[in-house]
C-alpha cells in the first residue's frame, strides 16, 4: 500500500520521510486558490512570506483586499493551541504574517487560545493547559502587536461571550458533516466533537461585539492544516447571516528532522523553542538539522547542495529578511561553494538573532500590557 | 412489526395509545430501583408523591438519606427546558417534590434552564430560548423556594462557570458511548451531541464552588426520561473524583388525551398551562381529558370507571393532597357511583384550586427576588 501524506488539524506527515509536502495537491485537494505574484503586486503585499511563496494559497484574498482598499473594515483572526510552556520557531510564522498585515491595513486582530482543545487532545489538566495559554499569550505578545487593536484570549475563559454563535453554528452541521471534515468516528471523544465551533465562531465578527463592528470581514492567516475549521465556517457563513471568512495559507516551517513534517511543541529534538539559548539553538542546528548536503566535500564541491531538503536553507527563507543575501546563500550552496557545516552555522546566527531579539522583547512584557491584550472593550 | 414503548429525553410514548405506560419494563431497562414503601416509612417521607407510588424508582436515595441523617450535606439538583412561556402541570411535579425535599431536609438546590438545548432541538430562536427560561425561572420560583438556598440558572449565560467540570466530562466520554445511551447518528446536529455534559456538570458539586460545599451528596429529582443522562454522570464520577449523583423518579403526569404520553408543552390541546384561567381549565378537561367511564350511563352504574386510564382521576393523585378524599372519590368512580362528568368536575375544581394558588405567588414574585435566585453567592 502506497503512503499518502496526511494534512490534517491534527497530523502532518509527507508521503515519504524527508520528503516534501506536496502543497500542490493540498491545494487541489482542499480547493483553496493559489496566492499569486500578480496578486502581491496588485496589493503591495512586501513582506517576504509573500514574496517568497511561503504564503502559498488562500481563499476569498481578493475580497478583503478590495474591501480594505474601499475603505471597508477587516479584521485578522488567528490563533495557538498551547501545548507547551514555550513556542517553537514555527509556532511564529503566522504571528509574524499577522503583525506584517497589522501595520498594512491598521486592522484589528483576534488571537484564540485553544486552551480547551488542548486539554482533550493531550495528557495534561485543564489547569496545564490554561497556564501553558496565559505563557503563550504573552510569547505572542511579544511579537509587537497593538495592544490598542489586537484581542487575546482563552477558550476556557472567555468562548462563553461568543456562546451565541458556537449554538448557532452547532444547530447547524450534522455530525454527518463533522464527520466528512474532521474524520470524527465513534472512537472519537465527545469533547473532539464539541471543540471545532469554537474554533469556527470567531469568523464571524458578532462574536465581538465590544471589540468589532458587525459588518467587518475577517481574514484569517493561518497554516494550511487547519483549513477545514475555515472551510466550514465559509460553508454555513449565511446562517449566521454573516459573510464568509476569508483566509490565507502558509507553508509549514520544517522540523529539524527534515522537510516532511512540521514542527511540532511536543518533540524537544525536533524543535527550537523561542526561549532556548543562543548555544542550544546552534547545538540543535548542528545536531539535527537535515542536511541537503553531500557526502563526501568532494561530491559536495562537484555536484552541490539540494536546497530542497534542506532545513537549514528553508530556515533562512523564513528568518533571513535580506532577499539579496538569501539569493547569494542558495546560489553559493547549490553550486557547492558554501559545506553543510557552513550553511549550518550561517543558519545558526540568523535564528539566534531573531531569537535574542524576541526574548528582549519577551522579557519587556508587563502583566498591564497583557491585561490590555485580554481586554475586549476596546471598540 | 409490535410497537415498543419509548422512553428517551426525547420522546415518551407507551406501545399501544391509551395505554398505560410500562413502568416495570422502564425500571428494568434502565436498571434502577424500586421505590418502596419501606424505604418511605424508615426515613418518614410523607409527601404524597412518596406515599402513592408518584415517585416510583431512583439510584441510591438511601445512601443520601444516611448522609443527611448523619448531618453529610445534600443539596437537589433539577431542570427544567423552556420551550413555551408558561410550564404546564406536568412540569410542576419535579419541582413539587423539589419543594417538599427542600422542606424536609433543609437543603441546597440548584436548578438548570437549558435554554440551549431546547434552542438546538426546537423550532425556536436563541433569544426566544433565553427568554422562555427567564419567564420559565418565574414559574418555579413560584413554587415557594427558599432563595437563599436556591440557585437557578441559564446554561446559555451561566454554564460557562461549571466548564471546567463540562470539559473533564467531555474528555472522558467517547461518542459510541453517546451513541449508545442518547440514540444519537449521523444525521444528530453537533449541538445535541455537545449538550449531555452541560446536564451532566451540574451532577457534581464542584460545578458551584461559590453555593455548594465540594463533598456535598447530589440527588436528581426527575422524570424517568431523564435517566439516561444522570446513569452516565454515575458511570464517569470517579473520573471527576466525584460522588456518583443519587436520583429518585416519578411517573410522568400524562396528557389530557390519554395516559399513554406525557403532558407536552408544544401541545395546547393535550395540556394545562399554569397561566391558563380558571375557565380554559375546566374547558379542556371537560372537552380534552381522557375518559375511564363506560359508554352508555347504565353501563357505567352496572361496571363502574376504568381507573387506570382515566386521565381526570391520575391528576387528582397528583394534586388532590387529601388522601381520604381520594381514596373515597377512587372507590365510588369505580363502583359506578360517581359518573365521569363528575369525576372531570372534582378534578377540574382541584386543578383550578392548584393553578389559582400558583398564580397568586406568581404574580408577587419581584426582580429582586428572582436577583437572589440567580445569585451563586450564597454559601
């Protein structure tokens, strides 16, 4: 039996170890619309997420942008499921996209703590979970969002004001639905079940109604796992006689292990969490990280790197701003000018850089900063 | 194919119309106990529901009678789902026996408005839900509560504070076991699979660490269709290192049409409602309720009443509180000497005699007075 590779909320693996996704079928098969640079152009969309594909599909883009464009409110929705004390690296790919669309558009945002997802999910309390939200939280804090528009919150704590919607939503999808979207059996538990209109409420902008206008549209920058909550909700948008979220899609940052699966809080070897030491982040890199390299210096200096299974190189393309410097790295590699071990250490210094300077920015955060991110009146 | 009875949260109907509902067959299906007139006399439980057989089966009543006897603390959990403006005489009966526990035992009682549940299964909107609950809430505080050791509550606006509890519930329960004990499938709306746990907290004192003490002893007072929720809070207690809830059960107050059913809100024709006048009352029984009578005068001199299904006699077991006078009404209908006409004129004056009273205390109920019974702060 052939292995397929599996894209869903809760499991990310490529068909073949070290193997890439295969986004372009994720595309087909989950019928989103691919981000073009046509469209990057169009909206003046620099950041580098867009620029260099990470940012890869998307659904409904077009309408939010017109919209802003028109002078329409949007708001951005996205959010972290707290599994761990601290984040990884991957965990601020869409935290680096939000705050990148935050200072574009001036927009309001919405974080979820799925603290309650968590909870069901995995071996840990409720009380875990909850602290493990409240540590993220101000993680995510530290990515510089506006305190004055961006809302944070826990599911435990606060999904009871949007109770309206979540009722709203689940008198309207069978579990025949779930089932289909979510693969839901009867194995599965009733707190499985009663999670995803939580997630699905905040696409709709009456969930907030201290923080929101009722007619703002959402866009929702997220990874591309969790397009079936967004999928559905765009589905049964008109029973809540709201208009349907649109969102946009990014590829998942690497494991260390390679280029087959993502980043996961879980595994400590897989990953490089945004509190681990300048020392830990090189020692993990030079450890661990899959090298596109060849194996003799011979081979490497004659045939070159393979950048594609590279999870050095993909770190760059995240982390490492400067295009011009980018391009030089991947050129100088693929050619067999730049070793592995090299390419490593250049790897280490851009993550350690980007690192370091969120943990200033982490340990500036104040227990009256996060009390104005918790705060939802606001409007 | 031979009818079956079918007793479930949802419906409550016997095999056959008009006749009685099998509630030896209930007892063994759900596998509870005999009340007995034992257990009645041991603890002198005197209220006319115990005394004839009104209250019929439960789950453990006599551990929680030796907890009270020894001065443990106990408190009353029960419901109601508003689906109308006004309840109906059906509904009064839990809360009649609520009432009489209260009284005797001196105890805690919190009570549930699943408003939620009832917006997920009916034809109704949210707000409609929420309101029928705060005019439903009216209703039962009319029943003569002690405010100060009651707490009523809407799942749509309080639930949010036992979610903890809901959450452990949710985790511990998969959906075969749903399945199994609801009748739930594929074609179920998400929202009749994610509402169980919130009936199911509120079996736990831990849901109300504000009003109750945390080892306090639970006892539902309930109709028998309610059972399946509270089996499954016994079953998984020990995961919320909880007691397992008591529950005592009573037989269903049945409709005007016949003994077969239960009284239905959404039915006019098959109920008396607590608002309805004096007048309307005595209409409906004369025009509506079921007859045990014989066809022609004669006859019913020579053969006498058919109790057992005569719907006029069933309700004054449940609200004529002179057992004499019932004894003697019961002897001299079934001996023919009472014809049916005045067998529905005895029960209508009874009746009117109970919903008048009822409405007396209705209308004196203030806000403030229903302010205290939504208060949680009263330990």
């Amino acid at each position: 039996m052939a292995e397929e590779q599996n894209i869903t909320p809760w499991e990310v693996s490529s068909a073949k170890i070290n193997e890439e996704i295969d986004y372009e079928k994720v595309i087909r098969q989950f019928g989103c619309e691919h981000f073009t640079e046509e469209m990057r152009r169009k909206y003046g969309l620099d950041h580098h997420f867009f620029k260099r594909g990470i940012v890869f599909a998307h659904r409904d883009l077009g309408v939010i942008l017109e919209h802003a464009r028109k002078g329409g409110e949007i708001y951005l929705y996205t959010g972290r499921g707290p599994s761990s004390k601290s984040m990884h690296l991957g965990h601020s790919v869409p935290f680096l996209l939000c705050k990148s669309l935050q200072d574009t558009f001036g927009c309001k945002l919405v974080i979820q703590m799925t603290d309650d997802e968590k909870f069901i999910w995995k071996d840990i309390t409720l009380e875990q979970a909850v602290q493990y939200g409240i540590e993220n939280s101000k993680d995510i804090a530290a990515f510089g969002f506006d305190p004055k528009k961006t809302l944070i919150f826990s599911n435990v704590k606060y999904s009871h004001n949007f109770v309206g919607n979540t009722l709203k939503i689940e008198k309207t999808i069978s579990l025949k639905d779930y089932n289909k979207v979510f693969g839901f059996t009867e194995a599965s538990k009733v707190g499985q079940i009663c999670f995803p209109s939580k997630q699905m409420s905040p696409c709709f902008p009456t969930s907030f109604p201290t923080f929101l206008d009722s007619n703002a549209l959402c866009l929702i920058p997220a990874s591309i796992d969790q397009d079936p909550y967004f999928r559905l909700a765009r589905d049964i948008a008109s029973n809540l006689k709201c208009p349907k979220p649109a969102s946009i899609y990014t590829y998942f940052l690497p494991a260390l292990q390679g280029v087959g699966e993502k980043m996961s809080a879980s595994d400590n070897a897989s990953s490089i969490y945004l509190n681990d030491s300048a020392e830990e982040i090189a020692r993990k890199i030079k450890k661990y990280a899959f090298s596109g390299g060849r194996q003799t210096v011979e081979e490497h200096r004659r045939e070159g790197a393979d950048l594609s299974v590279d999870v050095a190189f993909h770190y760059l393309r995240f982390f490492l701003e400067d295009d011009a410097e980018l391009e030089r790295y991947g050129r100088e590699y693929a050619a067999g000018k730049i070793l592995s071990g090299e390419m490593k250490s250049i790897c280490a210094e851009v993550v350690q850089k980007f690192v370091l300077e969120f943990q200033k920015r982490r340990a500036s955060i104040t227990d009256e900063l996060m009390a104005e991110f918790f705060s939802d009146t606001k409007k």
